[in-house]
C-alpha cells in the first residue's frame, strides 16, 4: 500500500512514536508499505517554527527531509499539476488549513492514503480522500 503523513505524523514518527496508533506503527514498520513525506510538510514544519507555532529544542528542523530518508521514506514533491488543479478540492466551511488541504489534495491525486488523527479531515472522503489512523 502506500501512504502518505500528515504533518503531525511524521514529527511523531521522528520525535514521538508513543503518539503514533499502533495501527500507524504496523503500517510504517511493514517494508511492504511506502510511506512518502511531503515537501509541503518540510514547508508546514518551517513556517510553523518561524512563527514559534512549533519548537524543536533538541534538533536542527533542516535535517528533517534527511531524517525522512534514513526511515526508507520517499519525498513527495509538489507538481504542478497538484497546484494548478488544486481548485478542484472543495473548501469545506470548518476547514481552510491551506498545508492540510494540499496533503489531502496529493494524497487524492496520488491515490495515497493519508496517516492522520485529525478528524477534520475525514470529510473529504465524500472527495475521495483514504485517511486512517
């Protein structure tokens, strides 16, 4: 199968996996999983520290996209097609997370299915977004 995590996922996958479920823990240690990381989620994790919204204490958060290649995770860049069709994606009323909302856009059109605890995001299955947790 393959996956795609969410921002907070893959932090938790690097820096706290006791806050992973353990059906996430069996996904990202099956080998026959590939499990990608977004560079939308190095931009989210970036952003969110430049504005002290995220603090990593004990890490350089420019080794992250390193940390995600040492776990066998492959870095999904952003196309542009996902960019100039992003429009399609619905904008639903309680959320406008515009880092969430590229994630659940990638994983639709990748047909990837997305790691994440964030039960916002379960509407977008009317949209054809796969989420588990």
């Amino acid at each position: 199968m393959i996956y795609l995590l969410d921002t907070h996922a893959f932090i938790w996958v690097t820096l706290e996996t006791v806050r992973l479920s353990k059906n996430v823990r069996e996904i990202i240690s099956n080998r026959d999983n590939e499990i990608f990381v977004s560079t939308v989620t190095f931009w989210e994790i970036t952003l969110k520290a430049s504005i002290k919204k995220l603090t990593f204490e004990k890490i350089d958060i420019k080794n992250f996209p390193k940390y995600a290649k040492e776990m066998g995770f492959t870095i999904l860049d952003l196309k542009e097609t996902e960019t100039i069709t992003f429009h399609e994606l619905p904008l639903k009323e309680n959320h406008k997370d515009p880092f969430d909302r590229m994630l659940i856009w990638q994983a639709i059109t990748n047909e990837m299915i997305l790691l994440s605890k964030d039960d916002l995001l379960k509407q977008y299955k009317e949209n054809g977004l796969k989420i588990l947790w």
